[in-house]
C-alpha cells in the first residue's frame, strides 16, 4: 500500500508528491479539477482554494473535504 509522505504546491495545479517508497513526481491535478463537475471538485477550481491541502490519513486533503486516493496519485506521477 502506498501512502504520501510529503505534499507541497508547485504551480496551477500541480503537486510535487513524495511517497513511502520513496518514489517522488509531480502530480498534475488540472484534468481532474477541471473535468469532474461534481461540486466539490468545481469549488476546487479556484487556485486559492485548491493551494489549501494539508496531509491527512496518508493522502492530501482540501478544506472542502475532499481527499484523493493515493494509489490514484501515484498513478499521475510525471
């Protein structure tokens, strides 16, 4: 099981990830931000908001509530 071990913003919507394993990357969240029209991914539309993550059960999670499996995360690794 992968979890993530650091998390810090990059730039638009980009995450630069560090999992347990060591395995490092950026993820690119733009597809997902922009194309799933489920309210609590549109609210994460705005940068301001979506820059506000912290760690969180092994995954980043927004204000909002919304957190995002890591093993999907580490399949967006660049």
């Amino acid at each position: 099981m992968v979890y993530i071990t650091e998390a810090q913003y990059v730039d638009g919507y980009k995450l630069q990830l560090v999992f347990n394993n060591k395995k490092q990357g950026i993820v690119d969240l733009s597809d997902t931000i922009k194309h799933d029209h489920r309210p609590i991914f549109t609210e994460l539309s705005d940068l301001k908001k979506f820059k506000r993550f912290r760690l969180e059960a092994d995954t980043i999670v927004w204000e909002n509530g919304l957190d995002i499996a890591p093993e999907y995360l580490y399949q967006k690794l660049i």
